[in-house]
C-alpha cells in the first residue's frame, strides 16, 4: 500500500507501508519530494517503492 499526500506548494510526501513488526506495529518508510503534479508525484513513488 502506497500513498501521495499534497503538502502544498509543490511537496508532496511519498508513504509506503512495509509490513508489520513483531508487536503488530506498522512499519512505513516516506519520503519528500518536490513535483508539479500529482501524476510527477505518483511516477516518483513507482521509482520510491521500487527501491525498496
């Protein structure tokens, strides 16, 4: 699961759900980036999750 959240002037915040730890918790990697749109935003969380 994977999110793009507007943080306004052109931010957004890239979120990945990992999985879950041993107590239950969620792990999340995000990430900041700077793109005009929100479909610039969605190519760079192709490449983000990719990474991981």
């Amino acid at each position: 699961m994977a999110t793009v959240i507007n943080r306004g002037n052109g931010h957004w915040e890239l979120r990945v759900y990992i999985g879950q730890d041993k107590d239950g918790n969620k792990i999340r990697k995000s990430k900041r980036i700077v793109a005009k749109s929100k479909r610039a935003a969605m190519k760079e969380l192709d490449k983000f999750r990719l990474k991981l």
